[in-house]
C-alpha cells in the first residue's frame, strides 16, 4: 500500500484567533459581533493535506506547538464557513483527538490572505472532483464491451507504400529540332553597360561583302574576262571609223562588228 504524504498547500504566518458565542439563529455568523480589537489569540495557520484528506492547523508562531486542529472532509460546509459581513474572517470547526468539537474565529489583517486561505481549499477539493470522475470513467470503460483489434488466425494486411496510381502522365521534353528556330532569350546586360542589341531576324537580309559583289559583277562578262576599268585602254578600243566600217571592217575591234556586217550573232558575248 503506497504511503500518503503529507504536502503544505499553505502558510500564513499570523491569524487571528477569537472565541465566538453560540449561534443563536439560523442566518450565520457576524464579525461585528466578536471583540475584533482584542483577538483571544494571534497564531500561524497552515493548510496540510494528507492524501485524500485536509487539514487546518492553527500553531504557535514561536514554538509551533499546536494549539487547535480543524479537519476539512468538504468545502464549503460546516467546517469553514464565512461570516455574513466580511470576506477577512471565518468560523471553523475544530476537533480533538479525543473527538470533541468546538468552533472558533479566525481573521486576516489583509484581504489578499483570505483570499489565498479561500483559493487553497477550493483547489484542493477540486483536484479530488477530477480524480473521482476519471475514476469513475475507466470503471464504465472495463465494465463495457471491449473492441478486439487483433487479427484473426489467418488474416493479414497489405500496406502500398509510394505506389502511383497512373493517372499522371510524364510530360515529353522539347527535342533540339523543335527548338531550333526557337529565337534564344536575350541576356542580362553586364553591370553598369549598355545592354545588347536583339540578334538579327532571318528574315531580314544581309547585304553580300565587296568580294562576293565583285565576283558577281565579273561573271556578267564571263569568267575569263574581268569587270572593265575605265584605266586600262587595252580591253577596249577605239570604234573604228566610217570608211572601216564600210570595207568590211577592222580587225582592232574584234569579233565586234556592225549590225549591218553580218547577221551572225554567235560570238557575241551573253550578258
């Protein structure tokens, strides 16, 4: 059987103690009553609970001796109880080893120590509440039908553990040909410069270099024979004269020769 140890839920170093007349009505207790002024008594009080059990204990405040013993089986009732004009003082029970029974007054000076002496014992019968309901609940549940969550002789279970369900289809990646006409992103421009112009459209056309137009314009004359300068006199003579022309023409201007000559156009040269 596990021991119950005794715990101190509180202290109050100076109560004052007061012998009261005997109740003559049932309406309660009054302080104004009592000899405030002279208290019969001026003791220290604790609160000790012991299990399930409270106790008050009123002792010397020198020696600790004590002088009286108030058992609490509930709270509020009979055992304390509060005076019916002032929340500083209460009347409690006290009993003897012997079992006799008196009540006596106590009262605090400050309003703060009556209400920490009030809280303590509310506390206390609370916690003992609590216990008993959930006492009471794990009763209702061993009494009741119990679920049997074991498996049965035979039975097993399947866990599927990162298995797709196939309703996603993987997306197919742009191959290099279909990208290729594809005008490439422009490029951030270095810090502090001037940012790049756009890349030329295909579209748009280049103008050819010197030495393409140059070739170009030498093959109008054929390709043995270059583009004509103006410099060089020896590619091209002077016409010859009416009287050549009219004796059937000069060997200078070469295969060259009037309309009226010949109808032969086969050396002439294809532009």
């Amino acid at each position: 059987m596990a021991t119950d140890y005794e715990r101190i839920l509180l202290v109050k170093p100076e109560v004052h103690v007061f012998r009261i007349p005997p109740r003559t009505t049932n309406r309660g207790y009054r302080a104004a009553d009592w000899k405030l002024d002279s208290p019969d008594w001026i003791s220290r009080l604790k609160v000790i609970s012991v299990g399930k059990n409270c106790f008050i204990r009123i002792e010397d405040k020198t020696s600790g001796e004590l002088f009286a013993k108030a058992p609490i089986p509930s709270y509020p009732g009979e055992a304390v109880e509060a005076v019916l004009d002032s929340s500083r003082y209460f009347v409690i029970r006290v009993e003897d080893d012997s079992g006799k029974r008196a009540f006596i007054g106590i009262g605090f000076q400050d309003r703060g120590d009556s209400f920490d002496f009030n809280v303590a014992l509310q506390d206390h019968f609370k916690v003992l509440k609590q216990e008993q309901e959930f006492a009471e609940e794990a009763k209702k549940l061993e009494s009741g039908p119990k679920l049997d969550l074991g498996f049965k002789e035979g039975q097993t279970i399947t866990i599927n553990i990162g298995k797709k369900d196939g309703t996603s289809k993987p997306r197919n990646r742009p191959t290099g040909a279909a990208t290729a006409g594809a005008t490439p992103p422009l490029l951030l421009p270095p810090p502090g410069g001037k940012p790049l112009a756009p890349p030329p459209q295909a579209s748009r056309q280049q103008p050819a270099p010197a030495s393409v137009q140059q070739q170009t314009n030498s093959n109008l004359f054929g390709a043995s024979q270059p583009f004509p300068n103006p410099s060089h006199q020896s590619a091209f003579t002077a016409p010859p004269s009416q009287n050549q022309t009219q004796q059937g023409g000069s060997a200078d201007w070469g295969d060259f020769t009037s309309a009226t000559s010949s109808n032969n156009t086969s050396n002439w040269v294809q532009f």
